[in-house]
C-alpha cells in the first residue's frame, strides 16, 4: 500500500482548512466576531500547531487508509477516537 497518493494528499488538505475554519469559528463565535487583538495573535501563533496535530493524528488512526464509501461501526467509533484524541 502506498503511503501518500492523490486522494489521501487532497483528502487531508480538505481537513486541514476545515480544521483551521473550525480554529477560527472558535474565537470568533466566542467573541461575537470582534476578537480582540490579544486573541488574534493568539489565533495566528496556534492554527498551524491546531492543524498538525489534528492532520497527524487523524492519520496515525488510519482515517485516510479507508474508502468511506463502505463505512462500517468499526470506522465510525476509530473516527470518534481520533476526535477525541485530536
């Protein structure tokens, strides 16, 4: 099995920008969409950190070895994991 190919590149950088939306819909949803210049370069400092650390560990529990055309509970409750983990 190969290690990276087409899909699993462009699958991972479909969660990495969902990952780092979600880092910023945090802040702005918490501040009314009026984040306070303290937070936004705390924003700036941490997405990058946020979005490796999900993208690795979402690849350590094997969620780009599947095609999720075929899910089964198994998949779902290792996906729930690497959630949580994340």
């Amino acid at each position: 099995m190969k290690l990276i190919n087409r899909h699993r590149v462009w699958q991972a950088a479909v969660d990495a920008c969902l990952i780092a939306a979600a880092w910023y819909l945090a802040f702005a949803l918490r501040f009314d969409f009026a984040i306070p210049e303290r937070y936004s370069d705390l924003i700036a400092e941490t997405i990058l950190l946020a979005v490796v650390i999900k993208v690795a560990v979402l690849t350590m529990f094997g969620l780009y070895n599947h095609w999720w055309r075929y899910v089964s509970i198994g998949d779902m409750w290792s996906a729930a994991r690497a959630v949580g983990v994340g």
